[in-house]
C-alpha cells in the first residue's frame, strides 16, 4: 500500500511553462521531429491520471486550474486556457482578439500564475 503524499511546494515560472505548454524533445523518428515528454503538461498529467486511475497525478493539474481561475484579465485567462488545450500562440490570438500576440498572452498568464505562487507559499 502506497503512502498518499503531498509537496506543498510553491512553483517556479519554469514549472508553469511545462505545465502550460508541456516539453518537447528532437525526435527523428516522428515526423515533426519532435517527441512529447511524457507527464509534462496538464492534459498529459490529467491523461495519465485517468488510464492509471491514480488520483495522485491530478493534483498539479487541480493546482493549475485553480491558478487560472485566479487571473483576473480574462483575455490572459482564456489565451491560457486555449494554451492548455494544445492551441499555438496565432490560433490564440485570433480567437482572444487584441493587440497583444497569443504568446504575449500566455506569456502574461504564466506570469500572473508565478506570482500568485509566490504569494501562496
């Protein structure tokens, strides 16, 4: 029987880019040349969690929600959320509309959720 245990730790802006955007790899085999690294982002997170059934892998994916849900721009808040259904920064920014670019608004959001991070810790 496994111990149930959780870091309480507060996370870095890098963290967030993963979770946000996931990571990627050079991949020759595939055929964009590149390969997600598993258990990345919150959509791999929130996958693994429901073929595994481990509840214990949807924490940081709760945790994120909740960050999101804590921006107060709600461009900046829809671009991320965009973000964390796999849409790129133009597709973003065509349908958020403004004059800051869909990185520039992700950007932001990772940022506000850096800060908010630090104020939880």
């Amino acid at each position: 029987m496994s111990e149930f245990h959780i870091e309480n730790r507060t996370w870095t802006e890098a963290k967030i880019r993963r979770l946000v955007g996931g990571v990627s790899v050079p991949d020759s085999s595939s055929m964009d040349g590149w390969a997600d690294v598993p258990r990345q982002s919150w959509y791999q997170l929130q996958c693994a969690a429901y073929d595994k059934g481990d509840g214990e892998l949807l924490l940081d994916a709760i945790q994120l929600e909740s960050a999101v849900e804590q921006i107060d721009d709600a461009k900046v808040r829809a671009a991320v959320t965009l973000a964390l259904h796999g849409w790129d920064g133009p597709e973003i920014g065509a349908a958020v509309g403004g004059r800051r670019t869909g990185e520039q608004l992700v950007l932001e959001g990772i940022r506000v959720i850096a800060k908010w991070e630090e104020t939880r810790g």
